[in-house]
C-alpha cells in the first residue's frame, strides 16, 4: 500500500511563562493518496496544533513526518478556519499569490485563476477586495487560493465552522466535487461528527489533551452519503459516545 504522509510517535509540548503544557502525546497514522482523512475529539484536544506539524507549519516537535510518493511541501497547501486572506490584495490576487511564489509564468498564471473562479463562482468579484466578501465567499477565495497550486495534499483546519449551515452545506459539495475531479489527499479537522461522515474516507477521533488517537473509523458509506440512513445514524452515535466525556 502507497502512503504519501506517515507521522510517527508525534509528541508536542508547549512551554509558556514556565509551564509545560502536554499537547499531544503520541500520535501515530500513516495517510494514502487521494484519501480523505478527517480528525474529530474534543476542544484543546491538539487537532490544529496536529495539522500544523503534519503540514510543515510547526517543526518544534518531537517524533517524525514523512512524506511518501515523492511528495514535496510545495506540493501542500492550507485552509484555515478564519480565511487568512490578504486584505491588501484583490479576490484574484490572492489566488494568484502561491502562483508567483512559485515563480509561474504570466499567461499560465492568468488561466489558472481565472480557471479557479469560474470554479468557484467568484468570477464577478474578482476585483473585489476580502472585506467586501461575505464569509461564505472569503472562504471559496480560501480554497481556490489552496487549490490553484494544484497541491496534492491540502490541510483544513475546521474550514466551514464559521459559516452558516446553508453556506457550510453548499461549500461541502463543492469541496467534494473537485476532490472527485482533481483527486487531492485531504486532511481536515472539524468538530461536526456529521460533517465527517459526509466528507471522510477515515475519521481518527482524538482523546482529550494530551491528544492520542482514540479510534480511526473507517467510513464505507457509499457516496453520496444519506445523511438521513440509518447507517449515518449509526456511525454517528459510535462516534459521538467516544468523545462524549
Ligand atoms: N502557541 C501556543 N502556546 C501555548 N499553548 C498553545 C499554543 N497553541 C495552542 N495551545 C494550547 O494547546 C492546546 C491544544 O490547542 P489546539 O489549538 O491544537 O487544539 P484544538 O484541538 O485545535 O482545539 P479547538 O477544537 O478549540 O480548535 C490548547 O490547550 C491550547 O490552549
Ligand atoms: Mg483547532
């Protein structure tokens, strides 16, 4: 079996005014290209300090990340939870960033973006700067932002959490759509166990701090999945009687 991200024996602490504080403790997974891999546990339970390691963001840990299938960390991109979009730069701008990073030619850039919009439906806010955007449509800049690198594993640190469920619903599909497409690996975290049913290939539910993988659910489900079937049900009970303290 290929795995394109291993971490082993993961440990995190942080020290702050002359406390350690145990994070994680711990932490062992192996992840398979083009899966969709997503974290659920308890609140301080360490997920977004987990994704940052994993990433490349955070290198002050103890254990090891490997990337397999010659993975190269400019081959991974990230969505955060708050949109992290540069208010100084214009809609496409912002998409266009990673692109100039990346030292990619003009025309190429422009059909990239302009690829990404229509993508995205943003086509008319192009121009439009982040805070003229309502939430839903910050994030759809945040994810054609990470997707137009054509990363081949994105991180989501609970991307939809602050939108409203009409929103969340509609940027889930989307989301769904181009992995069907494009065929990334996605690691995400979310605190909505029904969010995870829909969207994950595996769920690894976290302990409460310091975070150790409590179980790695394995989700079957056929797709599209049928949030009102009873094996939904099911498998939503499961998991939330896990993390239920
Ligand atoms: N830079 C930091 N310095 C010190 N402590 C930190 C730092 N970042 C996070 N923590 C602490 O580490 C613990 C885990 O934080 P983390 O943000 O990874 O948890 P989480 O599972 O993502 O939580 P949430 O569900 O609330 O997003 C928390 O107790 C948090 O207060
Ligand atoms: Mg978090």
């Amino acid at each position: 079996m290929s795995i394109i991200l291993s971490a082993k024996h993961i440990i995190k602490t942080y020290h702050e005014s002359g406390r350690n504080l145990s994070v994680l403790a711990d932490i062992n997974l192996e992840i398979s290209p083009g899966e969709f891999f997503v974290f659920v546990g308890p609140s301080g339970s360490g997920k977004s300090t987990l994704l940052r390691i994993m990433s490349g963001l955070d290198k002050d840990f103890g254990g090891s990340i490997f990337y397999g299938e010659k993975l190269k960390p400019s081959e991974i991109s990230f969505v955060f939870q708050q949109f992290a979009l540069f208010p100084w730069l214009t809609v496409a701008q912002n998409i266009e960033f990673g692109l100039i990073a990346r030292s990619v030619p003009d025309k190429k850039r422009r059909e990239i973006v302009r690829a990404e919009l229509t993508t995205f439906g943003l086509e008319k806010f192009a121009h439009a700067y982040p805070r003229d955007l309502s939430g839903g449509m910050k994030q759809r800049v945040g994810i054609a932002r990470a997707l137009a690198t054509e990363p081949r594993v994105i991180f989501m640190d609970e991307p939809f959490s602050e939108l409203d469920s009409f929103t969340a619903t509609e940027l889930r599909k989307d989301l769904l759509r181009i992995w069907r497409e494009r065929k990334p690996t996605i690691i995400m975290v979310t605190h909505i166990i029904e969010e995870a049913i829909e969207l994950a290939d595996r769920i690894a539910v976290l302990t409460p701090r310091p975070g150790k993988i409590e179980k790695i659910f394995q989700n079957t489900l056929p797709r599209p999945r049928q949030e009102r079937s009873q094996e939904f049900y099911r498998l939503e009970d499961t998991i939330t009687e896990i993390i239920k303290p």
